[in-house]
C-alpha cells in the first residue's frame, strides 16, 4: 500500500487498525499529505475562514449554523448517489477561553463517537501541527447504534488556528473506507486559517466646521450632556421612538409648500460591545437602519469621516423619492467614549438645498461642553 502521508522523523505505524497506512510521530510535528496524495486534491478552496483542498469526488458542502451562530460546519458527501456512504465536515468556531484541542478531543470523542457507536475502538491521541494550527488527531471504529449497525470507521483532527477551533472529521461505514479515509486525511492536512479581517484604524481627518451657516443657526443649548446649535427658528419636541438607554430628540422647522417640515434630529445611544472596534461605523449604519423603517427606498451615499470639536465622525448623505416626494438628508455618526451620537437631518425640494447643508451645520455645532 502506497505511503500517504508525510512527516519527517516518523515512523510507519498501522493506525488503530482501520487498515490503511499513515506517519505518526512520538513528538509533535508537522503533519502534511505528500505529493502523491496532494495531486489527488483539488485546487484551493476558501470558505469563511479557512481553505483547504477537497478530494477529487466531492462537490458542494451542505452549511449548518453552529455554536448559536458562531461557527458554521461544511460537510461533503463521499459518494453523492448514496446518502448512507462516507462523508468529510469540517467544523469552526471562535475559541472559548481556556480551551486546548486535547480538551475539545475528549468532548467531542464522548458526544460524537460514544453516542453513536457501539464496541469503540480507537488510537492513542497524536500531537501534530497543521498549516499554522497545534492539532490533536485520534482514528477510530465502531458499530453504529441504530439503523443498519453497519461498522464504521473515521477519525477526527482537532485544532486550534487563527483563534478559532477547527474540528475536521471524516467516517466512512462502507467498505470503501480504505480508500477514502486516506483522501480525506489528506484534504484535512491542506487546511489553512485564514485570519479574520481587523478594521483598520480610520482616518477620521480634519476638523469639520459649521461656519459657513453659522448665522442659521440658533442659540447654543444642551441636552442629554451636550451642547449644540439646532437650526434657527426649529422647535423642539419629541420622537416617538427609542428605547432602553437611548434619547430621541427633534427640532422642526416652518413646513415648506409641500407641507413637509424640515427636521434636525439629536439621539444619543451606548456604543454596542460587538461593534467597539468601529464605533463610528456601526453608528452611522443604526442611522440608516432607522430611517429605512420610515424609507425604503432611500439611497445612501458614500461615508466620509471627520472630526466634530475633537470627537471622531462618520457622516453621509441621502437621497429618497417615495410618493413622488423628493427626500434629502444627512445623518452624522459622533463617537464619545462609550456612547454614540446620531444626529441629521430631511427636507423635501424645492427647500432642501438650503435647508439641509443648515442641518448639516446643525450636527457640526455639537460639542461636550
């Protein structure tokens, strides 16, 4: 039988009986599949956070949401015309703390092999590196419980890579598993953890000002713990919308001869954990979000970025036309330790040209005071 897979230093040992060859080592090493098996492989294969390199006879995965819709699992099906044949999956989530693939060896040895399979046989578990990844590697046979009882082999690697947990199983209860076991164990030694993407600092620029329209606007006030300048002759009053640690405000102006009053709106809202990173962003994306419920059809332009008074910004433009009205505004995303400032604007034509670049002022005054 042809040598499969490739280590160096190792020794040739008949793996748990499963009655084909592979290398292991006494010490932790690099495990990868050689030439020969590696030219059987299809090329290079990205999914969400990995690549690997699928054997020839495979197609499509089926995908399935794990871990609360934190990870996701790929399984292939061995042979595609019979869904009782073997199959290859591959499994990834973010890394809990305190977790080392020996330990997420043995959970998932007595959840997924023990409950399934009756008269268990397997290996010592095996140290190894993959890729960039530390990987503990165990084979195994066994009699499935229920349906046919057909004997089953496979064997699993589990590894941690990138910050995330890889588990890549393959089991095959026909009798082609000689030949398909080692296919699969090769793919498996092509993984590769692809890092997650980490925003970029932005660079939020120069200081934006309001001076151009600074005649348009009112008295300085303050509300919710800062000061600004809302557009002259704009009353305040309240929107019916909001929710637990967030506060809506709004100031209207003289409705136009379409009856639309051109609005100035201030909001305030805690910066959102999963989103830190990006405070500015995320808040510019609830801008949008929010004035999609009232305008589906709104175009947003594209995010620019500044400074207002020293604190960071992303800010935008829109433009809308439901019922035959033309809308345009703007929406300002205005980071502040742990909260985020939303504040913009809407008008209709013919007096949004004038209007808006006011209400653009109006998120320019706004300042800790």
């Amino acid at each position: 039988m042809q040598k499969l897979i490739g280590s160096t230093g190792a020794r040739l040992t008949l793996a748990a009986g499963l009655g084909y060859l592979t290398l292991v080592s006494a010490h932790a090493e690099e495990w990868k599949a050689n030439d020969k098996a590696a030219a059987q492989l299809q090329p290079a294969q990205t999914f969400d956070g990995f690549s690997v390199r699928l054997p020839a006879s495979v197609a499509s995965p089926t995908v399935a949401d794990i871990a609360d819709g934190k990870g996701k699992s790929y399984t292939w099906s061995l042979s595609p015309s019979d869904d009782k044949g073997g199959v290859f999956i591959i499994r990834t989530r973010p890394l809990a703390a305190g977790q080392t693939p020996d330990q997420i060896l043995t959970d998932w040895t007595t959840r997924s092999v023990l409950t399934r399979l009756d008269d268990v046989g397997k290996s010592p578990a095996q140290s190894g590196t993959v890729g960039e990844g530390t990987f503990t590697r165990l084979y195994y046979h066994g009699r499935e419980k229920t349906g046919a009882k057909d004997l089953v082999h496979g064997f699993v690697y589990v590894g941690v890579a990138q910050n995330h947990v890889f588990v890549i199983e393959s089991q095959d209860p026909t009798g082609k598993y000689t030949a398909s076991l080692p296919q699969t164990e090769a793919a498996a030694l092509t993984l590769k953890a692809i890092a997650p993407d980490v925003p970029k600092p932005i660079d939020t620029g120069k200081e934006l000002s309001s001076d151009a329209h600074a005649a348009d606007l009112g008295a300085e006030i303050q509300t919710d713990g800062y000061a600004l300048r809302p557009p002259k002759g704009y009353v305040r009053g309240e929107l019916p919308m909001g929710d637990q640690g967030v506060s809506v405000t709004a100031w209207e102006g003289q409705p136009n001869e379409m009856g639309m009053r051109p609005m100035f709106v201030f909001r305030t809202t805690p910066v959102k954990g999963a989103h830190a990173v990006s405070p500015i962003e995320d808040g510019l994306d609830t801008g949008v979000e929010m004035l999609r419920r009232f305008i589906p059809s709104v175009q947003v332009d594209a995010t620019q970025y500044g400074m207002v008074h020293g604190l960071e910004c992303a800010y935008t433009t829109y433009t809308a036309a439901p019922n035959a009205q033309n809308f345009h505004g703007v929406i300002y995303s205005i980071h502040d330790g742990d909260k985020v400032i939303i504040a913009g604007g809407i008008d209709t034509a013919p007096t949004s040209d004038k209007s808006v670049p006011i209400i653009e002022a109006a998120c320019r005054s706004i300042r800790k005071p």
